[in-house]
C-alpha cells in the first residue's frame, strides 16, 4: 500500500481579489523528502506554500477553492483549528525572525504555548531546548549564553534558532520560504548544511530562486509558471533532462 502523502492539493486555486495567483494545482509531497519549489518571481511559489498551513488565509481578501491535505487530514475542513495546525506544519521565513527574549525562551516558546497554564518543570524544559539546538547543529555554539538576547545571534545562529523554535512541538512539516536569502554564501551552506541534516525526520518543502540550491539541498523538484505546476519530478531528473521546454528555459537562465 502507498505511503499517504505528507501533502497533497487537489485542483487548488487561489485568488486575490480578482487576480488569480494558483490555477488547479494537484500534486502529492513525499514524507520525509525535501522538496524544492522553483519559478520566476510571481510565478505562486510562495502562495503555494503559505497555503500549506493556511498563514496565506490571514489576508481577508484571498478566496481559495480545492482541497489541500496533510497526512490525509482535510486542513480545510471547517474543524480544524488553525493553532493546531501551524504547530504541525511550521514555518520558517525569508529573515529570521528571532523574539526579543533570551535564546532558551525563543526555543521554549511553542513548547510552552503548547503547554498551556501547566507548569513545566525546570529539568523538563531544559532538556527541551537542548535536545532542539542540538538537532539544529546549534548547541555548542550558544550553550554557555542561553540567557543572552537571540537578537545578539548571526543571521545564520538566527535562522536555525527559528527552526529550533519549532522542532520542541514536533512538527510533520517544515516550511522554508528561501531561509538563505538574508545569508551570506557561509551561512547558506550551513542552513543547506541543517536542512539536509533533517531530511527523514522532517517532511521540508523549501522555495528557492537560487537553483543552484534547488539542485544541492532538494530531491524532488516542482517548478512553476504563472500560477501553474509545469513539471514536478526527482531534482536531478528535473535538472537533467527536463520534460518541458519552459523548464528547461528557466534552469538554463534564458528567462526569470
């Protein structure tokens, strides 16, 4: 029998206002695989992905038909609680966005949140947020400041912070929207670095316009073309040989 797809879209569409920005987009997303979306600027990449945990919901004037799924849940269905459903499909944006509060609470945060009013015991969070920085390859690096402002961190310490602020909840899926733009080519390949690291333990779809990265740190690809899936294949396939001539236009540089 066949693994459930981590997501799967069927015939989504999605204005804005009256600007059509998806057109009847079907695919499935593999568990536990990294996949890249790519396209030139406009194409609905980023709309795509902020429909995955529905953030793109948030703008009052956005009108969306078709289904969307995780792990075979319906995230449309009038039920489902958005709080919920974020910590199951994190997000991780373009600039870090670390709180003004010390690196253990940035990490502790959606840990407690999702705790509520019960207390945590001090060892409990404690090895909590060790357990995070350490998958995101961050412990050695902070574990004698933990108190310190996360504001004081590189961009590069910032951006796995963010991802360690979501792992204590532990999420399904992690959404990465170009998490290397505000990098520098060493903090590139470091998060490249992380993001390859958990692959298996994490289901990643990441929208990159540098394709040089789609092909290092992805291994399956969707491009995209005016709102629209032209071709979603296994990264080096895609690179190689592409099916379609528009893909081959656009990893080629002749457009976008």
């Amino acid at each position: 029998m066949a693994e459930t797809p981590a997501i799967r879209t069927d015939r989504l569409c999605l204005w804005y206002r009256t600007f059509q920005a998806l057109h009847d987009i079907s695919l499935d997303i593999e568990q536990g695989r990294i996949t890249s979306l790519i396209g030139p600027s406009g194409c609905g990449k980023s709309t795509l992905l902020r429909c995955m945990n529905r953030i793109v919901e948030r703008l009052p004037y956005v009108r969306i038909t078709g289904g969307i799924e995780v792990l075979g849940h319906d995230v449309r269905a009038p039920e489902v609680e958005l709080l919920q459903l974020r910590r199951q499909v994190g997000m991780v944006f373009q600039r870090p966005n670390p709180l003004p509060l010390s690196i253990r609470d940035n990490v502790a945060f959606t840990y407690r949140l999702q705790r509520g009013t019960q207390r945590i015991p001090r060892p409990e969070l404690d090895e909590v947020v060790e357990a995070a920085l350490r998958e995101v390859l961050l412990w050695d690096a902070v574990k004698d400041r933990l108190d310190d402002s996360a504001l004081g961190l590189s961009l590069e310490e910032q951006q796995k912070l963010c991802i360690a602020r979501l792992l204590p909840v532990k999420p399904a899926v992690l959404l990465m929207d170009e998490p290397c733009s505000a990098l520098d080519p060493a903090g590139t390949e470091a998060v490249e670095e992380l993001i390859w690291k958990l692959r298996g333990a994490y289901t990643i779809v990441i929208v990159t316009h540098n394709m040089a990265q789609a092909r290092r740190a992805s291994e399956s690809c969707i491009f995209m073309l005016m709102g629209r899936v032209v071709e979603h294949r296994p990264t080096d396939e895609l690179f190689v040989a592409p099916q379609h001539p528009e893909t081959a236009d656009y990893i080629e540089g002749r457009y976008g």
